[in-house]
C-alpha cells in the first residue's frame, strides 16, 4: 500500500501501525509509547469540538529541543571544543502563548532561552522566560522603549542581549543603559557576503535589509569605544536564512562569521557569544537533498559543522571558543502540529460510462470521438492524444455554433476523457512518455474538498508554494485508488494543495481513497507548527481553527491538556469591525418590514432571527448535522 513517504519526513514521530492508521510516537524512540491520530479525532470530535482541528502534540517539543542540545553536545564532547551551547527559540516562528509556556518548562534543564524581534515579542518572553541562566536576544528595530524594557529586564537578571541591527540603534543604547546606569550585553548583527540557496536567501548576502555591513560594524565598534563601553560587545549574530537546505552554505556562514568574530576580539572586544541564527532546515518532503523543502544534512551534521568551521578558524589565533547560541525555529516547532481536516466532498474526473449506442446526429464527431478511444494502444499514444483534443475543440466550436445539443457537447466531452484516461493508464506500460501525455497524466484526479482554508491554516502552500506532507491517517491498509488535488472551502482557485512530496520528482496529485457512505474520510497535514499559525489570514472569513493540545504519556495513554475553540462566527466579523448587536437590530427591522409587507409571518421572522442567532454563534468551518 502507500506510505506517501512517511518513512522519510516522520522523522521517527510519525508513521503507520498494523491496523492502517497513523501513530504519532513523541519520543521519537522506535520502542516509545505511540498514539493513533485517527482514535484521537475521533474522541475530539466526541468531545464535541468539530474539524478542522489543529492537534498540538506537546512531547514532541521537548523531544526536539532534548535532540538538538544533546546533538550539540555530543559534537562538542567529540571535537573537544572548549565553549557550550545555549540555544534560543525565535518567538516569531509560533507565538503562541502555550508554545512559548511549552518551550520555557520543557527548555529549562537546557537553559534554552527566547529570541525577540520586536517590542510585543519581548514582553512575551520576559513574561514567560522562567530560566535567568537563559539568554534572551532582541534582535529587531529597537526605540528607546524597546531597549528600556530590556534593560529591565537586565535588572531582573536577566541574561539579555542588545543586538545591534541598524547603525543608529548603537548611540540609543548607549544613551539608554546611561540613563539606567546599566552595562548592557551588546551583539552586532553583521551582513556576510555568503548568501544561502532556498526560498529564504535574501536574509543574507548584499541583498539583506538587514545587519550591519563592515564599515557600520567598524563606526559602531568605535563609537562603544569611545563611550569606554566596548567592554559590552559580547555577541556576533549573523542570520544567512531561514531552511537552508545546502550545508555548504552553513559552514561557509560559519566560517565568514568568525572570521569576523576574531578580527571583533583582536580589536579588543571580550566578546564570548557566537549567535548563527536560524536555518536548520526540515525535511519537509522526506527527499534528504538540497531541495527547497528539504536540506542535503542531518541534524548532528549540522552541528559537527559549526563546531569544525569555529574550531578551524579560530584555534590559528588561540582565540577562546565562543558559546554558541543558534536560533533554531522551525527545526523545534514544524513537527509538533498536525493539521486534521475531513472530507466534504468529491469532484470525480471519471466521466459518466460509455453508452452501448451513440445516438444518431448529423454529423460524424461522435463516431470519431469513438473510434479514437477504441484504437489507442501503445503504438500510437500521440496521434490518439491529439485527435482527442481535437474532436474536443470541435465539439465545442460545434456547440457555439448551435451544430449540436447541450447533451450531445456532454457525451462528446465524456468521450474524450475516457480516452484521455485510457491514454494515460496505456503510457504506463511505456518506456518512454511523450510530452503531451506528460500533461494529460499530471491532469487526471478527482478533486477533493477539504474542511479547511488554506489561507487560515497553511499559508505558505499558497504564498511561497511551500510543500508539505498530507495523507490520510486511516485506512492505510487499503491501496488508494483515486490520483487526488485537494481543494479547501474558500471561493478562492488558488485555495488548493497540488504539490505533494515526492523523493524523485515534483508530484502534483496524491493518491486518496474513495470515500464510504456514512464514515468520516480524515486527512493530515504535518510538519505545520512553524510560521502557519500566525501568518494564517481570514480570506472569506474563515477563521482559527479549533486546538487541541495533547501529552502522551509513557504508558501510551494520552491526555488532552489544552482546547482552544476556534473562531465563531461573531468572532471573525468582529475582527472586521462589524457591530454584531447592530446587525441583529437591522435583521430584525428587515424581518419585520418583511412581515409588513406580506413575504412572511412572525412565525418565520422568529425562524428566521433564531438560524441567525445560531450562524453568528456557529463555528466558521463546515459543521455536521
Ligand atoms: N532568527 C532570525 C533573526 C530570523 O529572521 C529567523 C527566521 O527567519 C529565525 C531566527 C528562525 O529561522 P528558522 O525557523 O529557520 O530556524
């Protein structure tokens, strides 16, 4: 049967039992306590909650943050590198206020800190931060507000970092941290040349809007000298994108950036702190290459990277091992939410069978139609694709004209798809496929409509053509027999998923099951827990999801430790500014005047006031019966 690659991007967490449903094992561990995701919509939807769902796997979280410092520091025990790791987690990749909650409890035996972007960040992870041997770096345009709350947070004890974007954010810190009489822990962020491959590229390189180039750097370093504070220059950060998926790029930015870091402690900074950024990417499409959804590296390679590409550099000079500070973002959160969506519908490319006898018109475009579909074979594939296409052109042109009836145009279309189907099933048997085959084999599926909106749940598949896993996650045991696309409930063409992983090739259909009459068809997105969440937006007001929050225990039971209800209907109009108390009045003026005027009876108005009243309070999504 199809395992749609679950082997590659599950990355230990996910894969599919005996009974054909898909566990979810949080420890990563092959003998770990493990969980069916069908059994757990199931018992959701019992509590009452209705698809789509966005499932929050908590252990995973831990389970991540634990592999990525025990990586580093097995690789650090190994290379005999002289400095520690300490990461932090970039807010921006999931703000959610039980992510971060998550990340603070779970990161605490790692000292894992926060990284903020901006002021609303930085008061989130101040709030939430519970680990003052954590560091929390601000990275991000800073005003005098900004840089103040830092400073506070200092004062509390916190181990911050100032890292310097922009030229001019240097004197606002200086003139800050005197006001405060603070010494503050200050970071260059600098420009490397090296530019990374990916969707993410322009974070580094000449191109960046960001960071510092080399003579800001040597302004800056002069001006903190000349306040006598460069004593506070602690930290390099550079951040050369997020999913890098080449390792070359990695340790070319590592190896750029100390340069930089030694020529900032040969000026006599005490420096300390190397903060690489984010990058370490996911192997979204389980390809394990240097394809934008993937990366060409494991995680322990990655690490092994950057402590090799410090080491060399900086033992020519005998200069001190930094701690090394990463902001790995996507790498801690992706695999930790699911996105579980039901389907609606089916739109079926299988026309309608073949009638035993044609009915008789006046012209020969049926026959013709039939004659192709009976004489294609493996021989003449092309010619038959391309009367196809042409008996089809004509029966439209034929219809336009009024030559034959509406039923007739139907037939006539039904006939070329048959062909175009058997055309494509033939092309199998070939060695060779010619290219307008190719097409017609990447236009055959049945379009499936999911209970979801793309723009809400899974931006990027739509912004940036992100790829992402999406499977059933029961009935795996059963071959799936329909090539699928999946379409989400907004009015909106571009709402679809038609780029499905593949290690070989670009897949642009999924192969699904067709659905049984009266059981629920449910499907998965993984790997979505970084970026979708907050980027989501509400195109035809659709709006968040449900969340479910589950902890699986090592017994293999599981509880739900957090629900979130989705957006109700009032919700989403509100956001748009609509006053709901005024809108029922208007209803309610309307009704009446109708009741005025004949179209209906006060019985209907209360009918009519009472579906309103419950669409408003309804959740934005498709709701069952
Ligand atoms: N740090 C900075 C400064 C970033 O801009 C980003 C994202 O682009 C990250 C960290 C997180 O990157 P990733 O999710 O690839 O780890």
């Amino acid at each position: 049967t199809e395992h749609y690659g679950i082997e590659k991007w599950g990355a230990g967490y996910f894969s599919i039992n005996s009974t054909g449903d898909v566990v979810v094992t949080p420890s990563g561990a092959d003998n770990g306590p493990s969980l069916s995701l069908h059994e757990v919509a199931k018992e959701i939807e019992a509590r009452g909650l209705s698809m789509p769902v966005l499932l929050r796997i908590e252990n995973i979280l831990g389970s991540q943050i634990k592999l990525l410092h025990e990586t580093f520091r097995k690789v650090i025990l190994e290379n005999n590198y002289r400095g520690v790791y300490k990461g932090v987690f970039p807010i921006k990749v999931n703000q959610q206020e039980q992510v971060i909650e998550t990340i603070s409890q779970l990161g605490k035996t790692f000292n894992h800190g926060l990284e903020a972007g901006s002021k609303s960040e930085l008061i989130a992870a101040i709030s939430m931060l519970q680990n003052r041997s954590a560091c929390l770096i601000c990275n991000g345009y800073k005003d005098e507000e900004f840089i103040d709350l830092g400073l506070y947070a200092v004062k509390m004890g916190f181990q911050v970092f100032f890292v310097v974007e922009v030229p001019g954010e240097v004197d606002l810190i200086i003139e800050r941290s005197k006001v405060h009489n603070i010494k503050p822990a200050i970071g260059f962020r600098i420009k490397l040349s090296t530019q990374a491959e990916g969707k993410w590229n322009e974070s580094g390189g000449d191109a960046s809007v960001f960071g510092l180039t080399m003579s800001h750097t040597i302004d800056a370093l002069d001006r903190l000298r000349a306040e006598g504070m460069l004593d506070c220059l602690q930290l390099l950060h550079y951040h050369i994108g997020s999913q890098i998926p080449n390792i070359s790029d990695i340790r070319a930015g590592a190896m750029e950036a100390c340069r930089l870091y030694e020529e900032l402690v040969l000026e006599g900074a005490p420096m300390g702190y190397l903060d690489l950024g984010g990058g370490l990417a996911v192997d979204y499409d389980g390809s394990n290459t240097n394809s934008n959804s993937s990366r060409n590296y494991s995680m322990e390679e990655y690490c092994s990277d950057i402590v090799e590409s410090i080491i060399t550099v900086l033992d020519k000079n005998d200069i001190p091992h930094p701690t090394i500070i990463t902001e790995s973002g996507r790498a801690i959160v992706a695999y930790y939410s699911v996105l579980l969506f039901n389907i609606l519908d089916i739109s079926s490319f299988e026309p309608p069978p073949i009638p035993d006898k044609l009915p008789v018109v006046d012209n020969d475009l049926l026959e013709n139609l039939m004659l192709t579909y009976n004489m294609v074979s493996t021989r003449n594939i092309q010619e038959c694709c391309n009367d196809a296409l042409f008996y089809r052109t004509q029966a439209r042109q034929l219809f336009k004209h009024g030559g034959i009836t509406l039923r007739e145009r139907a037939l006539a279309e039904n006939l070329v798809q048959h062909t175009l189907m058997k055309i494509s099933k033939i092309s199998k048997e070939l060695d060779h496929i010619p290219k307008d085959v190719q097409k017609i084999n990447k236009l055959i599926y049945d379009i499936y409509y999911g209970n979801f909106s793309l723009f809400q749940s899974l931006p990027d598949v739509w912004a940036i053509d992100q790829i992402l896993p999406v499977m059933p996650i029961h009935r795996l045991n059963e071959m799936p027999t329909r090539p699928a696309i999946i379409s989400d409930i907004t009015c909106d063409c571009d709402g679809k998923i038609d780029k499905f992983p593949d290690i070989s090739q670009e897949k642009t259909s999924v192969m699904l099951h067709p659905l049984k009459d009266n059981e629920e068809y449910y499907l998965g997105v993984f790997l979505v827990g970084a970026y979708q969440e907050t980027l989501g937006d509400l195109h035809n007001l659709f709006g968040d999801t449900n969340v479910v929050s589950i902890h699986v225990n090592d017994d293999g039971s599981y509880k739900f430790i957090r629900e979130l209800e989705g957006d109700s209907v009032a919700d989403v109009l509100t956001y748009v500014e609509y006053d709901i108390r005024a809108m029922k009045n208007r209803l309610k003026d309307l009704a009446e005047d109708a009741i005025d005027q004949g179209f209906i009876s006060a019985r209907e108005r209360k009918s009519i006031l009472a579906i309103f009243e419950e669409g408003l309070r309804g959740y934005t999504y498709f709701e069952k019966e």
